[in-house]
C-alpha cells in the first residue's frame, strides 16, 4: 500500500497490473497513471514530459497499446495489462531487449529522456505492424517529440530490430508462433 497523506477524503483502491506484477495502490481517482506510476510504485522509468499528450516522453502500453500515459487516470488502466519500460530488459539478467540493443547500437539516443517512450511507441507498433516498412516507422515515431537525434537515428533502430525480427521468425519452423 501507499501513503495516502495529503489526498484527501475522496480516494480509491485500485489493483493495477504492471510488468506483469500485480499492485494495489490507493490513490485519488483523478491521478494520472504516469503519477501512480512514479510516485507510488516508483517506476520511473516513464517520463514526464509536456503533461498534455504531445511529447510522447510518457508512452507505455496498456493491453499492448501505446499510451499517453500523462492523459490516462490510474483507475482507467484497473483491469488492463500495463508495460512500461522497465519490462523490456530481463529482469533476472538485466539483459537488454533486441529492441534497445538496436536503439544503442544505432546511436538513436542521446540525451534520453525520450527514449522510453519511443521504446515503446515501437515496441507496441512492431508487436501489430512486424512487416512495418521504413516508411510506415518513420510516420509512427513522428508521434513522439526528441530534441537530440532528428529521428533518423530512431528510425534506423527500430527498422534495423524489425528486420532482425523478421529474420529470426523466417528461422523458426511453421509450428513456433513468431508473436
């Protein structure tokens, strides 16, 4: 449970399911998920950036969709499977995700702050668009704001993990799933 000092009277237990770990927070009913995410379960790894949906700085997915995580209250998300970017490394390992191999191997950080939320702007959209051309990736990560790379390098990364991707489905037998 959390500290429920300074909320007030008007508050609510929610159970929220994130990385896989479920949570029981108490919480006011119009806190953001980003906030609960942060302060409360102290996952900090989703940014805060503009607080109005445009900069992309607090993308996760809920139930494998890219979410704006800023313009979402925690009680919406009860009862949806949250990732953030902490799910993506392996957490017995800390190995990195091929998807964040790719992003350091092709320079598409620099500063980082946006950088989680373009991990899993990708994540999300190569999970529904594996065959994504280059193209179609480059229109996705125009929904995200980075002051540092000029895009080309994200590009670059999430094309060059989406290809490793495919190359490594097109190696498995009919009866292994890719997904």
């Amino acid at each position: 449970m959390n500290d429920t000092t300074g909320l007030g009277d008007d508050v609510q237990l929610l159970t929220l399911d994130v990385n896989g770990t479920s949570y029981e927070v108490i919480t006011a009913p119009r806190r953001t998920l980003v906030d609960v995410l942060r302060h409360d379960l102290r996952l900090t790894g989703t940014h805060v950036g503009c607080e109005h949906g445009i900069c992309g700085a607090c993308t996760l997915l809920v139930d494998g969709l890219p979410v704006r995580a800023c313009l979402m209250f925690a009680a919406q998300a009860e009862g949806a499977r949250i990732a953030t970017v902490e799910s993506l490394a392996d957490s017995g390992t800390g190995e990195l995700s091929d998807l964040q191999r790719s992003f350091s191997e092709h320079h598409g950080l620099q500063c980082g702050f946006c950088t989680p939320g373009f991990l899993m702007l990708a994540e999300g959209f190569l999970a529904e668009r594996p065959e994504a051309t280059k193209e179609e990736i480059k229109e996705t990560v125009a929904a995200n704001m980075c002051r540092c790379t000029g895009y080309q390098t994200i590009v670059e990364a999430i094309d060059a993990c989406a290809t490793a991707r495919r190359a490594q489905c097109g190696k498995r037998t009919e009866e292994t799933s890719c997904n």
